[in-house]
C-alpha cells in the first residue's frame, strides 16, 4: 500500500470533503473525452492528479500542478 502523503496548495492544505481526513494516495488519472476515444486518440487527452483519502476512499481530481506532498503533517 502507498505511503500516506499530506497535500496542499500553496500553504493551504487539503481535507477530504467527506470525511475532513488528511491522508491521501496520490495517482495519476486520464481526463478521457469521447473524440479522444473514438479516434484511438486516448494516450493524448489531458491527465489529473487524483487524490485518494485513504478513510472514506473518495477521489478528488485536481488539474493544477501547484500541489505540495509531505510525508509527515505539517506543523503550523
């Protein structure tokens, strides 16, 4: 299993909308479009950074590529 990674943008960082957790897996995700699809095209179409909560599971997508990851929380 992936190691726990905290995320933030920018010095913001970033809860589950769920569950307020703040422990994710981070993985790459294709932003596939129909055309894209149709025309054996998929390999081109833009890509997101998932983030997976590792409590409830659920997946938020982001396209910016300002996230920070830290291994340990952060202290403020």
């Amino acid at each position: 299993m992936a190691k726990p990674l905290h995320v933030a943008i920018g010095e913001r960082p970033i809860l589950c909308l769920m569950c307020d957790n703040d422990t994710f897996r981070v993985r790459e995700v294709k932003l596939n479009s129909t055309g894209m699809e149709l025309f054996n095209l998929a390999w081109a179409n833009e890509s997101a950074t998932g983030l997976i909560c590792l409590s409830c599971g659920y997946v938020h997508l982001f396209v910016n590529r300002d996230l920070r990851f830290f291994r340990e929380r952060r202290e403020d």
